[in-house]
C-alpha cells in the first residue's frame, strides 16, 4: 500500500487565455482547480466586497486557463473578496469556513476552532502576512473561489505561444 504526498505531486503550468487569443500569466499548480484561484487572485478585483456569497452573485468572472504545452482551455467561473475575518485566539487573518465540519471556522495557524470568527479590525494583533508585504498600506488578504463548468478545446485555426 503506498501513500501518496503532496511531494509527489507533479506541478503543471497554466496560462489566462483571453477571448482575443492572447495569453498571459504563468501558475504552476497540481491541479486546474488551484490555478484558477491564483488567476482570480492577479485577475479578479475584490471591489470591496467582503463575503464570499456576495462577491459570487455580484462580482464574478469568467476565467480560462490553458495547460502548457496543450490545446486544452479549462473554464472556471471565479471570484474575490477582501478577508474581514481573524481568528479570536491568534489573530490571524487566514481563517476559512468548513463545509462539513462543526465548528464551522477554523484557523490554520494556531488549529483553534469556532463558530464565528472575529472582526479583524477588532484584532489588536501583528500582522501574519509575510515579511516582504507587511510593510505594505493595505495588509487585506485575498479571498478566492472558482466553480469548474468545464473543458475545451483552443480553435484549431487560433495561435497561442508555445514557447512557455
């Protein structure tokens, strides 16, 4: 019986390709699911909004992404949101809501579970973004989802770099 570990994971690369047939960006990711969240991250402006249901009704796009080296165009509704929520044990600003567990919330840095996270503003605590963007003015975390609604292929008469 072997397990398997993130470590075996092989990376593949994908790139946006846009409806005029340029592509831009470069995500190394396991998984089309996982690069579609850093598209929304570089393409998807929260716009001020701060919850993810929201942001799913009023600021969603259409997102494509090309596996390198393919003709395969993967197709994700996403969206984004700016993280109002910390943790009430640690402060930390990487909280995120379970689906199926209870309690609902949890926090990865200090593995405290809740019901309710708190108001980050309300945290008296350091920031937990990395040192190269705490010095920053605006120290909100991204929020990100995408739905998959499916595969394509790129049109056969339609070029796209190869190089990558």
């Amino acid at each position: 019986m072997s397990a398997t570990t993130s470590g075996d994971t092989q990376k593949r690369k994908f790139t946006i390709h846009y409806q005029d047939g340029t592509e831009d960006h470069l995500f190394r990711a396991s998984e089309p699911y996982l690069a579609a969240l850093k598209g929304a991250r570089s393409e998807v402006d929260p716009n001020g909004y701060t919850d993810s249901e929201t942001a799913k009704q009023e600021n969603s796009a259409r997102l494509y992404l090309r596996e390198i080296g393919t003709r395969t165009l993967y197709v994700y509704k996403v969206w984004t949101w700016t993280q109002q929520s910390a943790c009430p044990e640690c402060g930390s600003r990487r909280v995120y809501r379970r689906k199926m567990k209870s309690p609902p919330y949890r926090c990865p840095a200090c593995e405290a579970e809740f019901d309710e996270p708190a108001d980050a503003a309300d945290v008296d605590q350091e920031s937990d973004l990395p040192e190269w963007l705490s010095d920053s003015d605006d120290d909100n975390i991204t929020g990100a989802e995408a739905t998959g609604l499916g595969k394509s292929k790129v049109p056969e008469g339609e070029q796209f770099d190869k190089s990558r």
